[in-house]
C-alpha cells in the first residue's frame, strides 16, 4: 500500500531549512562539508537506484539521473525498496536537495581563535 501522506515518511527537511534560514541551525564548516558530502553520496545512489528503474522499465519514476554500469544490482535494490515502501525513493530524490541546502545556509567558517 503507498504511503500517501507526506508525514508518514521519515524526512523533514523543511524544517531544517527553516531552522538554517532563522540561524537555529548551525554548523561548523568542516561539520556541514562531512554531512553534505554523505547526503550528496546518498542522493546520487538514489538517483542510481531510480535511473535503474528507469532504464529498465521504460517507466520514469520521477526526478531520476543517469548512471554508470548495468544497473542490474541498483535495480534489484530499487524493487525492493518499492516493495517495501512504495514513493520512498521518489521522495528522498526531492527530500536530500533540501536537507543539503539547509546544511549549505547552516554552514559557517571556523572560529577564529586568538593565539594564547
């Protein structure tokens, strides 16, 4: 059964938009450069597993890129997921740009420390 209300999956990236927007949010540069880089990671092996389904199917399963290879291990991963929890790798497609922009406006350089 999909999962229809936006509430019922785990991601809340609206809200750490807002709290990065209102300075609620605030991380060290190399602590936000680590998060981005794992969230950009993420995003691109979603983008991979939609792109199978893509690819194979004839069928666009929403905001999908390209990807390397034969697909036939992202594919099988994207079926599983949909068996499991149907939208979800159609949502974490729109859901990790927003966390990953909420991190980029939450970043902030290093303090500068004065030599003791």
């Amino acid at each position: 059964m999909p999962i229809d209300r936006d509430d019922d999956l785990p991601f809340a990236s609206e809200l750490f938009l807002t709290l990065a927007r209102e300075g609620r949010l605030v991380l060290d540069a190399a602590d936000a450069d680590r998060a981005i880089a794992g969230l950009q990671h993420a995003l691109d092996v979603v983008r991979a597993r939609l792109g199978a389904v893509r690819d194979r199917t004839g069928l666009d399963p929403g905001p999908a890129a390209g990807f390397a290879g034969d697909g036939s291990a992202e594919l099988v991963n994207a079926v599983f997921i949909e068996q499991i929890a149907p939208g979800f790798l159609q949502r974490a497609a729109v859901e990790l740009p927003r966390y990953i922009a909420a991190l980029r406006a939450a970043r902030r350089p290093a303090a500068v420390r004065e030599p003791g």
